[in-house]
C-alpha cells in the first residue's frame, strides 16, 4: 500500500558488506528499526564473510521511476566500521515511506519484509478498517524501517510462515458448518481471523456471535461458522503474531445460493390474453464469489435481457405473445461444478367463463385476475419487496398486502444481523448503525419499515450484552432521539404504523423496551451525569463513588408527576462490595399503550389502562448488573385502588405481560399520590380499571337497542317537519325554536350513526376510521348541545329584550356560529392538541381519551351548557310569573315562547342528568348501575327529542292532523274567530284612544 505523498520518498535499505577479518559492527537504534541484531548471511572457507547491515537513507524520485539495481561503494562511519575497509556489494530497498506536508510518514514494507511487533504496537495504522500492520503512521522525521522475515536465507525468497491454516472443502454446502483449523510450529499469540467478501475490499473481523464460534489451545486456533450461506462466501483470512512478526493465511470459501436467495416477481401470474398479450418475468440473485449463468426456458416468442441492480443481478424475461395455454417458465442458474438451479414461475390462461377480479387502477395497476390466484406489483424503486393482492373465489378483491421495505433500513438491519451472527467489531459498528438510524427514522412510512427499524434495535442491544460493549454519550442520544421519534409514529403518519406492524408481530413493542433497557445502562462511567428531555423520553444517569450518598431520588415533570427513591438499606451491599455504581432512571410515554394487554397471575383479565408511561431503573455496579434494590415510586395519582405493576418480558410466551409479583400499593396520608413499592429493578407503572365500562352482553345489547331507537325516533322526526314545516314556522321565535330543533336532530342522527357503526363493526383501534369516528361524535353530540344553548339564548332575548329587536339573518347567523364553529373549535384543538401526544383515544376504544381530553373538551363544555340553560330558564320562568302588560309579547308569539320553555324544561334536565352520570362513571370507580343509567339515558336522548321536543307541540300536532285526516273546519267557527279577532282589535283600538 502506498500513500499519497509529496515526490519526496523516505528509503530505508539493507546493504550487504564484505570484510576480512571479520570485525563486529554496531547495530542501529532499536527506537529507529525496531529490529533484531545483525544476522550473517554466508562464509566463504573462512577467508571472507558477508554481513547484513541495516542503514537509513534518502533517496529522492521526482519522476517516481526506480532503477532495476542499485550498487556502489559506501564507507561506513567510524562508529561501525572497522580499521579495514569494506566493500558494498548489494543494496536492497525494505520499506518505502511517503511524507506529507505535515511532516508525517506513511511507511509500508516491500516484498519479503515486515513491520515487527514492537514497532507495531508503538505506531499508529494507516486504515483502522483493516486492522492489519501493513502501514504505520511515523510522526518523527526518521521513520523506522521493516525488516527481513525469518528464516529466509535471503531477501529475494520468501519466508516459510510458521503455521498452516487447514480448510476440510472450499465449497461449503448452504445450511452446512464452516470448519477451519490453524496450526502454528511456532508459539502463536493475538490469533484474529477476517473475511473479505466478494467485490469488498475491506476484510470484516469476525468474532464470537450466534454463527461463529472461535476456540484457541497450544499450538492450534479454530474458527467454526455455523448455518453457512452467500453472506459468509469469500477470503477468509488468519492473523496471528509468531517470533516477533505478524503472519497471514487464507483460504477462499464458495457458497452455492439455494432457491430462497432468489428472488422472483412474480412467482405465480394468471392472465388474461384479452386484455394483456404480453408480460414480463424476472429472476433476480445476489452478488456472490461464484460465477453463475442464468437462462429463462421456454424462450419462443420472447426476449431477455439483464440488468443490475446494487447487490443483485436480474435476468428479466419479456413475454410478446401470450401463450395458448397454461405454461411454467423457468429460470434456470448455472455454475460450473455445480447442479443447476430450477425456479418455476406458473402462468395461468384466463378463459372464457373463467371467474375473476376486474382490473382496478386506483392505487397500484391491478390487471384482471383469475379467482383463486394472487395479483403480485413490484415495490416503488426506493423500497424492496412485493405487493400482492389476492382475488377471492367469487371475484372480489381481498385487502391490499404489502411488505415494502425502504432499502437503507433492510441494509442496516442486515448489518446488524451479520454484526450479532459474528461479523465485524461491535465497538465501531454499533454506534455506527445507530447514528444511521437516527437519521433514518423520517423515512419509515410503511409498518414493515417500523417492524425492521425495532428489529434493528432490538439486535443491537443483543451485540451489546454480549460483547459488554460501552457507549458514549454521543451514540445514546442517537439511540434515545430515535425512540422519541418511534414512538411519535402513529401521530405523525397518516396510517397508524404500530397496529398494523403489531398486527405481524405482536412481542414487537415488549422487545423494544427490553433493547432500549439494555442499551442506555450501557454508558461509559465518564460520561456521567448524562440527562435527555424530549417530548417522549426522558432520562436521567448518574456515577456513584465513595463516598455513597445516603439515598438515590429522583423526579420527573411528567402527567401524571413521576418520583422515585431507593433508600440507603437498598444499596448497602453494593456500597460495601463495588467501587463503582451507576444508576439510570429512563420514562417512556405512550409505549406503554403499544405493549399488548397481557396480565399476569393475580390480575384479572380485565381491560386496565395505564397512565401513559413506563419507569425503567437499571443500576450497574462494577460493570454488573444489580436487580434486588427496593425502589419507592409515586405515580401523582390520588386513586388508591389502581395495581402496582412491572413489565415481565418472560410471561405468555415470550410475548410479556404485566404482573404484580413483588409490588403493592400503598396510599400515603402526607400527599395525594399513589404510592408503588417494588422488591425488584425492571420496567414499572400502574394499571388502573376504574374508567372502563364493565364487560356486560346485557349492557352491550341495550347500547344498541337504545342507538337504534333514537335513530329511529330522530329519522321519524325528519319525517314530521317534511310534513309539516311551513305550517309550523309562521313567525319568527317559532321558525328560529324549530330551526334549532331541527338541526339538534341532524346532530344527534350523525353521531349516534358513528357511535352505532362502531359497536357493531368494532373498528380497528388507532386505524383512520376509527379517528374518523371519534372525531364525528365528538363534535356532533358538542354541536347537538351548542344547539340547545342557541335556543335558551334565543328565549332569553325574545322575553327580556322585547323592544329591541334583531333581523332574522342576524339572529340564525348567531345561531350557526355557537351551534357549529364553538363545537368545531373545542373538537379541532383537542384533536390537535391530544393527537400527537398519544392522548387523543380511550386505550382499545373508539372514544375520546376520559383523562384529559374527554373531561376537558367534552364533559366540561356539556355541562357549563346545561348549567347555562338551566340558570336562563329560572331567570325566563320568573320573567313569565311577572308579566309587563307594555312588555308582553302578541299572543301567537307568546304561545311560541312557551312552547320553547316547555322543551327546554324538560330537555335540559334529563340531558344534564344523562351526562352526570357519564362524568361520575368516569371519575370514580363506580357499581354497574350507574353505567345502566347513563347507557339508557344517552342512548335514547333522540326519543326525548321527538316527544318533547317536536310532537309535545300543539302547532305540530294541528298540522299533523290536517295533513292526515284532511278536514275543514266549519266556516261559522271561521266567521266566529274572524269575528272575535275583529273584536279583540277592536277593542285594542279603542283602549287606546281613551
């Protein structure tokens, strides 16, 4: 290897002289050659003798062209030369050095010499990746020189290396065990082994891991690679230091690829030659040591041609015409000295009369598909994978799936998979992988690419325990970004991702905590203290020496508010035996709403929730981790029968699930805050059950009989003001009463529609329906109530402000405003506010979250509304005892009045009870009768609208009856009523002029 330099070089030589009698010469400075002594080369009768000298020169090529030989006479100085002279009868170049502008020398040693250990170990490498002495870094203006290997007997023949490196068979079957055995003559010492991989050219070190295992003994070191595949074909290569030099062997290893290496698209197509005369096939395998052919059969009618791709080589087979029947092409691959290798693609002919699914081209080009069959599209060019769908068996399509991975993160996981299985140094890659997954978090936009992403991290934090591999600050933030970044997923895509990849792999989320768990107590002692804040994870590290405080405590500005303590007693058997310790306290929100809701013994299986966080305390003493200190924490909870609970990765199968073994609650007088002890180290909360609605079939069927009712009863309610509308409005207090009333009636059909679809369908938590859903009821029951607050202003205002009048427009322009923008503001800013954060769902449920965003957004505005309504109505109902003659509405307007008073009299009070019941439930653990309560109230608030509100009015029944029994009155009743209208003006007139 020879480094980029100034023309300049930096020779150091070996010169051979002739003497007699033979005179002792000195040697060079061993800090300069780092050399043995002189060595003789050969005697000639006695008489003469040749010896080896080493000396250190300038020799300066501009034109960087080196002469076949060099030979003069050269006089040695007086400190290593004898009285007689000698002759110089060779001179042969050892190393070859280029220096930089800043002084340093880049040295490499020419055929036949080599840097020796001590020099070695007392310079610094040119590559760090390769991590062999072939090139040192000198820093002093002399750089040291290499020297010849032994035993050579002379500088033009190559040494014999003391050691033999056995190989059982170059080609090592997929699945097979790797044996290779080094056997050393010579006392053997810092024994390493490398592989470099086809088209690399950097070896990767290999070390202990779930593939590789590595023995050493006296005389012999072996390596053993178990489940062999392409990834472990190529040079492998023994390192190891023997008589002060370091040697190398190698061998090369093949790999053949088996079926599931190749990758096909598609591996089944059914088509129709109607629609689609031709298509394309394509078999694709990756990049390997071992030459492989590749050809498509059968060939008539069609064209191939290849292309590559990084990693891979693809063989694509264009199809021109569509074949008369159902034919399997095959891609057969070959390479020499071994069996070829088959994969079949089935093309199925669609027929007449052949069931299928008809093309669809709104996402993806669907071609027609015979039922039965799989539709398979390849992956946008970024990401890697298939897309299928499948057609049913009556010609329907089924659901999109789809398994697109962004390439850099297969990449990174791959990488990680290797480093666990045993390739490469876990000190250099881990950091490594971690600061590319920072940065690649804001790519994943597919549950795949969030399941490869945890899987990544999970693998990691595997290497890490196993080889007791120490971060630094720098690496954990990475690590603790991209968990805040993870678990903000499901607000910051339009599909939710953690359902969807939980969906594939359920233990995705108990695996995560468990690898963040393992790698922040993995911090380098000198980088304590260490904190981290961000909107999801918050952590806190700190060293301990002696002298021990008393006590560990530590806080944290969560909701709810989060402390925690470890007294004295707890830790005095670390204070007495470790010098070191260090104690990490990490909280995790929302990840405890992805942990699947598994509980263990002791724990009924009943639908808990937890307070949105999860406290992880690890201590390290020593370098080893210490489990049985007893750790206080206060949850900031005043509800004292919620459970104390810690997540145990072991329960149901490995899944993991919540359990109470070694936790109890205990309430504290001195503070309102719920109190956990726990005997143990691990990941805590709290599981509370008191905002659930029990699990009842009978509570259940009368949510949806009372749905349906109302639903009923508001769509009757439709019905009747189609009929009867005009005859029903012919002023203004009874146009804006009904106008009210009637979009009530809107409100209520939108949300108890939503509510009903989800009881009956149970949609999917956290997909887009479902928030469709959550975000519809709550703003419809809101505007169902602003409406009633519109109608009790409206009344207050025709009955308290009799001379001061508003236009129509104004009045319903007012009305719209608080029946439909107050509710949207209040909806918008809590979806808003409380989405990102996680907060915005009820755990497992399509509803509002009763903590925080039900109580304040819902339940709050509800009933300041009906508490406004009913103070309106008493101010109203002692308004209407008193009446002013000069203030007193005309009698049509005034029977309008009353009508509104009498709704809303009734109206309020049960709406205002209804949902009273609805915040007891949800503030205090409660029996199940109140739950009764509330679901029949709620459920049947259309019914109370239809009775009460719309047909309690004696203008709506009048009109009803017109409509359907279609009579007259009399017309003496209709002269009488003129008649005593007639005299009832009359006589207004004639009061007045008196």
């Amino acid at each position: 290897m020879v480094c980029p330099a100034i023309p300049r070089l930096l020779l150091a030589m070996t010169l051979s002289l002739l003497a007699s009698p033979i005179i002792p010469t000195s040697q060079p400075e061993q800090s300069q050659a780092g050399g043995e002594p002189l060595q003789q080369l050969d005697r000639d009768n006695g008489a003469e003798e040749s010896v080896l000298v080493s000396i250190y020169v300038h020799l300066e090529f501009p034109d960087r062209i080196w002469p076949p030989a060099l030979s003069r006479t050269l006089i040695l100085p007086a400190a290593s030369a004898s009285s007689s002279p000698r002759t110089l009868t060779g001179l042969h170049l050892t190393t070859e050095c280029n220096a930089n502008s800043t002084g340093h020398s880049h040295c490499t040693c020419r055929s036949g010499y080599q840097w020796n250990n001590t020099v070695c170990s007392q310079h610094v490498l040119c590559d760090h990746h390769l991590q062999l002495c072939k090139c040192l870094i000198f820093h002093h203006s002399v750089p040291g020189y290499c020297q010849l290997l032994p035993p050579g007997a002379s500088v033009s023949c190559f040494p014999t290396v003391p050691g033999k490196l056995s190989l059982s068979s170059p080609l090592q079957r997929p699945g097979n065990t790797l044996n290779l055995m080094l056997l050393t003559n010579q006392p053997a010492t810092h024994v390493k082994w490398f592989l470099k991989r086809p088209r690399s050219s950097t070896p990767i070190i290999l070390q202990s891991g779930t593939q590789v295992s590595l023995t050493s003994s006296q005389g012999q070191a072996a390596l053993s690679i178990a489940h062999m595949s392409h990834h472990w074909a190529g040079e492998y290569l023994s390192v190891f230091e023997a008589q002060e030099f370091t040697w190398r062997l190698n061998h090369t290893v093949e790999v053949p690829l088996q079926k599931t290496d190749v990758a096909q698209l598609p591996d089944q197509l059914s088509i129709s030659c109607a629609t689609s005369p031709g298509f394309q096939l394509s078999c694709c395998v990756p990049t390997t040591n071992l030459v492989y052919t590749a050809a498509w059969s059968p060939m008539e009618g069609s064209q191939a041609f290849s292309h590559n791709t990084a990693g891979s080589q693809c063989l694509v087979l264009a199809v021109q015409h569509c074949p008369a029947a159902d034919t399997t092409y095959t891609c057969v691959l070959k390479s020499q000295g071994l069996p070829p290798l088959s994969i079949p693609v089935s093309v199925t002919i669609i027929r007449a009369g052949d069931t299928t699914c008809p093309d669809d081209f709104s996402e993806i080009a669907w071609n027609v598909t015979k039922a039965g069959h799989i539709a398979q599209a390849s992956c946008p060019a970024n990401k890697k994978g298939v897309v299928k769908r499948p057609c049913g068996p009556n010609g329907t399509w089924g659901p999109i799936q789809s398994d697109c991975t962004d390439k850099r993160i297969l990449a990174l996981c791959a990488k990680a998979r290797l480093l666990q299985a045993g390739q490469g140094n876990p000190g250099v890659e881990v950091p490594w992988i971690l600061k590319q997954l920072q940065m690649l978090v804001a790519v994943a936009s597919s549950p795949s690419d969030l399941r490869e992403l945890l899987s990544t991290v999970t693998v990691l934090a595997e290497v890490v325990a196993r080889a007791r591999v120490q971060l630094d600050s720098t690496v954990l933030q990475d690590l603790l970004v991209t968990t805040d970044k993870v678990l903000d997923m499901n607000t910051s895509t339009l599909v939710p991702l953690w359902p969807l990849a939980q969906a594939q792999k359920p233990s995705m989320a108990s695996d995560f905590l468990l690898a963040v768990e393992t790698l922040v107590r993995s911090l380098y002692p000198q980088d304590h203290p260490f904190f981290f804040n961000s909107s999801n994870v918050l952590l806190q590290s700190h060293h301990f020496g002696p002298p021990f405080p008393d006590e560990y405590q530590i806080s944290f500005s969560t909701w709810p508010l989060l402390q925690a303590q470890i007294s004295r007693h707890s830790l005095a058997p670390l204070i007495h035996a470790a010098t070191n310790i260090s104690i990490t306290s990490l909280v995790l929100q929302k990840l405890d709403h992805f942990l699947p809701p598994n509980y263990g013994p002791g724990l009924k299986d009943s639908p808990y929730h937890t307070p949105g966080l999860v406290l992880v305390i690890s201590i390290m003493a020593d370098g080893e981790a210490f489990t049985k200190a007893e750790v206080i924490m206060d949850f900031g909870d005043p509800d004292s029968t919620l459970h104390c609970v810690f997540w145990d990765h072991h329960l149901f199968q490995g899944n993991g699930g919540w359990s109470e073994k070694g936790c109890q609650a205990k309430a504290t007088s001195a503070s309102p805050t719920a109190r956990c002890i726990c005997k143990h180290l691990t990941s805590f909360s709290i599981l509370m059950s008191r905002n659930i609605v029990p699990e009842s079939p009978i509570l259940e069927l009368l949510t949806k009989m009372g749905l349906g009712a109302s639903i009923l009863a508001l769509l009757v309610c439709l019905g009747v003001y189609r009929l009867v509308w005009r005859a029903v409005v012919r002023n203004k207090v009874a146009f804006f009463r009904h106008t009210a009333l009637f979009n009530m009636v809107i409100c209520l059909l939108v949300a108890d529609t939503c509510f009903l679809g989800d009881t009956f369908f149970h949609l999917e938590f956290c997909s887009p329906l479902c928030l469709a859903s959550t975000f519809l009821c709550h703003y419809f029951y809101l505007a169902a109530f602003f409406w009633m607050l519109a109608q009790s202003l409206m009344l207050a205002h025709q009955l308290l402000f009799v001379f001061h009048h508003l236009s129509k427009h104004i009045v319903l322009f007012m009305m719209v405003t608080t029946g439909y923008l107050c509710p949207l503001g209040f909806a918008g800013v809590a979806l808003g506010l409380y989405l990102p954060q996680g907060l915005y769902l009820w755990e497992g449920r399509c509803w509002l979250n009763v903590k925080g965003v039900g109580l304040y957004t819902f339940s709050g505005p509800v009933l300041a509304i009906v508490g406004v309504n009913g103070i309106v109505l008493a101010i109203v109902v002692l308004k209407l005892l008193r009446p002013s003659l000069s203030e007193g509405p005309p009698a049509e307007k005034h029977q309008a009045l009353l009508g509104v008073l009498k709704a809303l009299l009734i109206l309020t009070p049960i709406f205002g009870l209804t949902w009273g019941f609805g915040i007891a439930i949800i503030l205090e653990d409660v029996s199940i009768v109140p739950h009764y309560i509330f679901t029949i109230l709620n459920t049947l608030q259309g019914v109370f609208i239809l009775v009460f509100g719309c047909l309690s009015d004696k203008k709506v029944q009048e009109a009803l009856r017109k409509h359907f029994c279609r009579t007259r009155f009399p017309n003496s009743a209709i002269t009488l009523t003129t008649n005593e209208t007639s005299i009832w003006n009359t006589a207004k007139v004639e009061v007045k002029k008196r």
